[in-house]
C-alpha cells in the first residue's frame, strides 16, 4: 500500500486509474477512506483521480511465500537454536 506500506495488501486493493503504470498508486482500503498516501512520492497523483476497486478473495493474514508445506519442514525465517 503507498498510504501505510501494508505487503501484501490484505482484502481489497484501489488501484489509481489515471496514473501510468512506471508511477501507479495502489491504496488499501483504510487509507483509501482516510485520502491517506505519501505526498512527496507521488506528487503526480492528484486526490480527484479514479480508482479501480480490485477484490483479492485469496488475500491471506500471511505470506503464502514463507509457509513450509509440511509441518516439520525447515523454513529459512525458522529461528536457529543459537537465536532462540
């Protein structure tokens, strides 16, 4: 999210639809109700742009990339023993 940096964005992601896509602006949807993005990075973005709903409804709490596919199967953000 360009408003609060949420990643992956959880539930529904507004994506501007007049800003090109080298510079797009994508909001989440509580910084989409608040108007709420970085100023200074997207100076090009103007709050009377468009925005194109996208609903992910296999938007997950966590990231599918870090979950290993069995239980007992090491994952490399696993703590080591020395760090527990």
């Amino acid at each position: 999210c360009d408003g609060c940096h949420m990643d992956p964005i959880l539930g529904t992601r507004f994506l501007c639809m007049n800003c090109d896509e080298s510079r797009e602006v994508d909001l989440c949807e509580d910084c989409m109700i608040e108007g709420k993005f970085e100023n200074g990075k997207y100076e090009h973005h103007k709050k009377s742009h468009r925005f194109s709903a996208i609903v992910n409804p296999t938007s997950q709490r966590f990231d599918m990339d870090h979950v290993p596919e069995q239980v007992d199967e090491y994952n490399y953000l696993d703590a080591t023993p020395a760090e527990q």
